[in-house]
C-alpha cells in the first residue's frame, strides 16, 4: 500500500500526519507552500480540487477532509487504538473530530483570513475579534472536557487528541494568551512530549527551511 498525505506546514493536515506516525504507517508527503499557493495549482487541484489540505492519497485513491482521513486511518490501522473500542465512546470521539472540524477551525481561519468572512473595508478588524471571541468559548468548553484526564477518552492518545491539538498550537499562533487554559496547555505539553510529535515538528522545520 503506498500512503501520501499532501502536508503543509502549520496546517491541518498536521494531525493525520500525528496520527499516521502513531500507527507506524509508512507514508510519504507531498509539501505544499501555501504561502505561495501551491494548494491553488493545476497540478494539485487534480489531486484535491477542493484546493485545500489534508489530502490522503491511497494507492491512487483520494481522501479528503480531516474527519474522514483519521477515521481511514483508524479503520487502516486498528492495532494503533486510536479511536476508542467502546461503541458509545467512538462516536463521543467522533463528535470531538466533527467539533475540531466544524466549531473552532472555522474560528481560526476568521482570523487567519478575515476576507473570507466579509470583505468590505475596514471590517477585518472586527472579523478576526469575533474569531478569537468564538475561539476563547470553544476552549472553555474544551478546558472543561480535559478536566482530570491525561486524554480525551481514556488512557490512549488518538484522534480527538491529535486534532484538538492543532486547533490549540494554532489559537496559538494568532497572540493570544492561551495561559489561563491550564487543563488545554498541559494536554499540548503531553501530546508535544511524543516520538510521533517530535517527527511531526522535525519535518515541519525542514519544509519550511526548504521554502
């Protein structure tokens, strides 16, 4: 089988790559500058006409979105547990994905990319502080879900962790002081104290040195 996750650093596509180096999976990347909007070529659009990553490229076939590429993965990978085995607690996980997914990185591209959400002058301002107001709910609600545990569900990292852990390394990244979340910046701590991770950020600092 051979495995391709088109990658870039910083974005999403940062928690498949986690969780493919947790379950041991051989798999190559496909790096793409965003900055210099590379996901937005022909040669990647035929790829993901979304124009967007995380891709995962199957023996020729292709996944998108977040949900569904850590779901295969999990499916591809069962001796990795990382989603739970408990059928009521996999969907609890599978609700954490879909909130990652669709409840705070939306919050995190308003930010990033305020003309996404309104382009009239003078509006970005507004628009990136109601992301970060929409993003500081989202990880209370996030804070108290973490109160007491070592991960999301149970005592096995997996996807939900992966996941939430970009959101948080990436609310990050926009200033703001995430401090007082102490349940949230001690989950990053442990996930950033893993092998998977530390390949994870040794390979985003060699492509980002490469472009």
């Amino acid at each position: 089988m051979k495995i391709t996750l088109a990658f870039a650093p910083g974005a999403c596509a940062i928690a498949p790559y986690i969780l493919l180096k947790e379950a041991g999976a051989p798999f190559d990347t496909l790096d793409l500058n965003l900055g210099a909007g590379e996901h937005h070529k022909s040669e990647y659009l035929k790829i993901n006409p979304k124009g967007k990553v995380p891709a995962l490229i199957v023996d020729g076939t292709v996944i998108t979105e977040n949900v569904a590429i850590q779901t295969w993965i999990d499916r591809q990978f069962p001796q990795a547990g990382l989603m739970p085995s408990d059928p009521m607690q996999y969907i609890q996980a599978l609700s954490v994905l879909g909130w990652c997914g669709s409840g705070i990185h939306p919050k995190l591209t308003q930010q990033a990319r305020p003309e996404r959400y309104c382009d009239d002058p003078g509006s970005a301002a507004r628009v990136k502080a109601l992301g970060h107001e929409g993003m500081i709910e989202q990880f209370e609600l996030a804070e108290q879900m973490l109160a007491g545990k070592t991960w999301f569900f149970g005592e096995r990292f997996g996807c939900a962790d992966a996941y939430f852990y970009w959101t948080f390394r990436r609310g990050g990244a926009f200033g703001a002081d995430l401090s007082r979340f102490a349940n949230c910046t001690a989950h990053r701590s442990r996930v950033e104290a893993r092998a998977s991770v530390k390949a994870l950020l040794a390979h985003e600092d060699a492509v980002k040195a490469r472009f």
